[in-house]
C-alpha cells in the first residue's frame, strides 16, 4: 500500500497561544467613528480577518451560547478576545472543551456588547472560520455570503492535506496534517483556533480567491445570455384589424355596373357581414411567434383580389 508523503508547512506566525492572558478582555480591533475620521487611517486596510467562539451551554436543555468569541488579522495578531455573559443563565461551562471557568464571568460583557462590536469589525471583510456558520448562529448575525471563508467546507486545505475533500475535516486534523502543531489536545482556545484557521487559509489564499474570482465571472456570462431580448410580433387583433381595414367601402374604387356613380356614394350594406367574415378567417390562423410567417402567406393571400371573385363582391355592394 502506497503511503502519501504531505508536504509540511511553516505557518507565517506562532499558531499556539503560549501566552492566553485570560485575566483581561482585548479590543483593540474595534474601529471608533472618530478613527474613520482620521486622515491617517487607510480605509482599504481592512484585510481578512479569522473568527473562532467558545460557547456554553444556557438554560434547562443546555443550548448552545456565546462565551467568548476571538478575531485575528491576516498577520495573526489579536483583534479582539473578550469573555460573554449570555443572556440567559449558564447550565454548562463546558471547561473541557471551552475552556471557560465561573470566575471568568467576573470580567465578562453583556451578549449584546459584544455582538455589536463584532459586528463592526467585520464590517465589509473577508471573514475566515472553520465551520464558521456555527459562530454567527451563537453571535446571531449574518455575513455577506462572498465575504465568508470556510475552510472545513472548502477543498484547497483539505486537497493539499490529502484529506477527501467531500468530508468535513477537523481543524485539529489539518493543523497538524498541514503545519505539525498540535492544538485542541486539552481545553480549546479561540485564539489558537482562529490562528489555525488563518494560517490555513494564508496557505490556499491565491487559490480560492482565483477560483472565486473565475466562477464569478462565469456566472456572469450566463446570466448575460439569459437576458437576451425577445423579438416583439404584433398580436394577432392588431394584424387582423390591418387586413379588414383594407375592405372599408372607403378603400375601394369600383364603378358600380351602371356607370352612374362610384361604389363609395353606394349604400355598403354588406360591409359588416364582409368585415366579420375577414375577422372570423384571421383567428382561425394559427398563433404562436412560430407561425407567424404562415398568418403573412394567409394574409396576403385574403387581400388577393383572386380569393374574392368580383360577383360576390358586387353581390355584398348591392
């Protein structure tokens, strides 16, 4: 049996959170309105950021929650780690896995403080996670769906790690796959997770931004065939009333068989009858933008002075 030799990598910045200060909360990724005002500040520098959340369990049936949630820029480097205060009581810390003890509720901000303030950072950036739909479901928020990174959802990690890229992998597994870092082994660090995800993501950047960018521009070009114009056909009482307008008594030019005066200063009592009758032969072509050929042949074949022989046209006169 072949074995596969994976390539290791070396991550741009430390991936392990050595030093996880839990004594305060970091918000130095919030942007102030007064910062937007600075002729200092660069609004294009708003690179990708990487967002993890640690959640607890609330109320009788232990529901998922916000405990704390971490954002890190494309550099690796802290954005944003605070501990939440859910709305509703905490049942379960779940320590094993969030790593989140009572006394870290002492510093802890309220639900709401902490959405709103997320919500600003990753205001129009490129948001990376793994299985990061889980994060915005405890935040309660959405995120433009071009602006999201999924990297369990995604195949350039898991192709490069010689994972089947159908399966959703593990974080902890492509880390270690990919970089050799061990994370996950005890409790869990948002910190450290949103750094694993980053690195990954910095490993496949150019190309899943390149493959974004051709089916963007593929989807485009379909939709641009779609909206071809169709050709406009006239409706067929439009048609009909063309044809029959052609046999008024005022159209014709007719002597009538005694010479003494012209067909338009004669009683046209068959007119009506006349007009009906072309109106009647008219809807009874058939419809369709297929067949609107055939309705021209029919037509000109009606105005035909053949199809209408002069004795029953004198007949209607008189």
């Amino acid at each position: 049996m072949m074995r596969c030799h994976i390539r290791r990598h070396r991550s741009a910045f430390p991936i392990k959170c050595t030093v996880c200060d839990h004594s305060k909360n970091i918000t130095s990724g919030l942007i102030c309105m007064n910062d937007l005002q600075d002729e200092n500040w660069d609004a294009t520098d708003r690179g990708p950021v990487a967002m993890d959340c640690e959640m607890v369990g609330v109320g009788p049936k232990m529901l998922n929650a916000l405990g704390r949630v971490s954002i890190v820029d494309y550099s690796g480097d802290v954005l944003y780690d605070v501990m939440v205060r859910p709305e509703e009581e905490i049942t379960d810390f779940r320590t094993r896995w969030s790593g989140i003890r009572p006394e870290d509720m002492r510093r802890a901000i309220p639900f709401e403080c902490a959405q709103e303030q997320v919500e600003r950072i990753i205001h129009d950036r490129t948001v990376v996670g793994h299985m990061i739909q889980n994060d915005f479901t405890v935040l309660h928020l959405k995120h433009p769906i071009h602006l999201v990174r999924d990297t369990a959802r995604a195949p350039y990690a898991k192709l490069m790690a010689g994972f089947p890229t159908k399966r959703v992998i593990s974080l902890r597994a492509l880390t270690v796959r990919l970089f050799g870092v061990g994370i996950q082994r005890n409790e869990h660090c948002s910190v450290e997770d949103a750094r694993a995800t980053m690195a990954i993501y910095r490993l496949v950047r150019d190309d899943w931004e390149a493959d974004l960018v051709n089916k963007a521009e593929l989807s485009k070009t379909k939709k641009s065939r779609r909206r071809k114009p169709k050709q406009q056909y006239p409706s067929d009482s439009t048609i009909c009333d063309k044809f029959t307008s052609a046999w008024q008594p005022d159209n014709l030019n007719r002597s009538a068989p005694d010479t003494t005066q012209s067909v338009p200063n004669v009683a046209f009592s068959g007119s009506m009858e006349l007009e009906s009758e072309l109106k009647r032969r008219c809807q009874s072509l058939p419809c369709g933008p297929s067949t609107h050929l055939q309705k021209s042949a029919s037509s000109a074949f009606l105005l035909d002075d053949n199809f209408w022989p002069d004795d029953e046209l004198d007949a209607q006169i008189e």
